[in-house]
C-alpha cells in the first residue's frame, strides 16, 4: 500500500512540476525576444581608449588573476587605483571579504584539533596597509629600497575589516599565524607596526630568512604552510591580497582573496 502511494505521489511531483516548467515557456512568448534583444547579449566592440569603463573591467581581470603577471597599473587608470584605495569601494569590498571569512569561520568545528587550528594571514595590504606609502609616493611608483625605509618607520595603519576578523577568528579559538614575503631583517619593524595598528598575540611571525630570498611567494608560502602541517596545523583559512598568498601546495581549506589593484607579486 505504501509503494502505491510512493508511485503515486512521484508521478504526481513529475506531471506538476513538468507542467509548470512548459506553461512557463509557452505563456511567455516575449521570454525568447527579450533575451536576444538585450542590450547585453549583442556582441558589442568596447572600443579601449576612452572606455568610461576600462579601468573597472582592468581591476576586475586582476582581482581574478585573468591579467596573469602585471607589472604596471595601465596609465590610463592611475587615478581610478588612486581613487579605488583611498575611497569607500576598497572599505566595502575589504568589509565584504571580512564577512565571508567570518562566515566560514563560524562553521568550524574549532575545538575539534586541541589547539592546533589555525588561520594564516598575510601582512601587507592584508593586515596593514601601505596606502599612505602610495599616496606619498604616487600610485604606481614602485622602488625596493623606498618601500623599506616605509616598512622599516612602522607607520601603517590596520585595515579595519581585517583587524575586526583578526579579533573575532582569535576569539573563536584559532590560532593565528602571521606569513610574510617581507625580510627576516624586517622582523622588529614589522612587530612594532602590527602591535601599534592593534594586532597582538599571534602565534607566530615567519619572514623570509636568507635561504627563501630567491623564491617565488607562491613557493615560499606554500613551504611554510607545508611545515606548519607537519607541525600539527590544520589550516581552515588563508587570507592574502595576493594569489601567491593563496595557491600552491598545502593550501588552506578556504582562501580569502583581499583586493589590491596597487601591484601584482607573483
Ligand atoms: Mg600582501
């Protein structure tokens, strides 16, 4: 009796359901004529040179690594990045990022590992940010041994967003591990900063030492992350406002992508 009913019900769920989908098609004769006669699906040709929205679609290429390596912010769009990081889109962007971390993070099981979950960030335009070294300088100006003396004054400020996730994941139990392509000679420069923008109690500070000077970030992250597992971390989270922060091998559960249209470091 209980199959019967079982039959009966499925063929009912089928019939109405597949009723549903044709009468939606066949009531809606315009359906057809109002997507092929959308603006957006006409193949249009944007011309590159005075495109209002070239820069947009520029940061949007790089944001997803579509741009691949890049070197320079494209003239054209240097008072757009100019624009972008010293305004509200980058704090909306950084405050959306952060949620979704959050959101992930509360699904963790933090107990579960005795103390050994962790959640690795990044330092620069993760952490802190070196907008004012980019205002000082010009967007687009990019010179090894001006941006040490800047790291090396300790002035930046903490990216709020990230500083509240900061606050949240450690009071949720994760242990935090801070993972920098900057110098192990960059090492109390860089503590005095992240103490002074509010950062405090991590588990652990790695830099560059002199042996991963000649390795990619991608390669030297992934290192450090590999030793962290074989150190008993789990890895739940990774945030880095770069693609070398994130991909590689022993990568995170999930990977937070900051944005930065500032400079690309592969
Ligand atoms: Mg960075």
């Amino acid at each position: 009796m209980a199959s019967t009913q079982c039959v009966v019900v499925l063929f009912l769920i089928t019939f109405t359901s597949t009723a549903f989908s044709r009468s939606i098609l066949e009531t809606s004769p315009k359906t057809h004529h109002s997507f092929t006669s959308n603006p957006i699906f006409i193949r249009r040709k944007i011309p590159k040179d005075g495109n209002a929205f070239y820069c947009e679609s520029w940061r949007l290429s790089v944001e997803t690594d579509n741009a691949g390596s890049w070197t320079q912010i494209p003239a054209s769009c240097l008072d757009f990045v100019e624009e972008y990081a010293t305004g509200d889109h980058y704090s909306s962007d950084l405050e959306v990022f952060a949620e979704n971390a959050l959101e992930f993070a509360k699904e963790v099981n933090v107990s579960s590992i005795h103390g050994k979950d962790a959640w690795v960030f990044d330092i620069d335009e993760t952490l802190l940010s070196n907008v004012g070294y980019y205002e000082f300088y010009g967007f687009g100006y990019y010179d090894v041994d001006a941006l040490n003396e800047w790291v090396e004054s300790a002035v930046d400020p903490a990216l709020p967003a990230s500083l509240e996730l900061y606050k949240e994941l450690q009071n949720m139990g994760f242990k935090l591990i801070l993972l920098t392509g900057r110098s192990e000679s960059l090492r109390n420069a860089t503590e005095k900063n992240l103490l002074q923008a509010g950062y405090s109690n991590w588990e652990t500070l790695i830099l560059r030492g002199p042996s991963d000077t000649d390795k990619t970030a991608t390669v030297f992250k992934s290192e450090k992350r590999r030793e962290l597992e074989h150190h008993g971390f789990k890895i739940h989270g990774n945030c880095g406002d770069q693609w070398s922060d994130l991909r590689g091998f022993a990568v995170a559960t999930r990977s937070f992508k900051l944005p930065n249209p500032m400079y690309y470091a592969p």
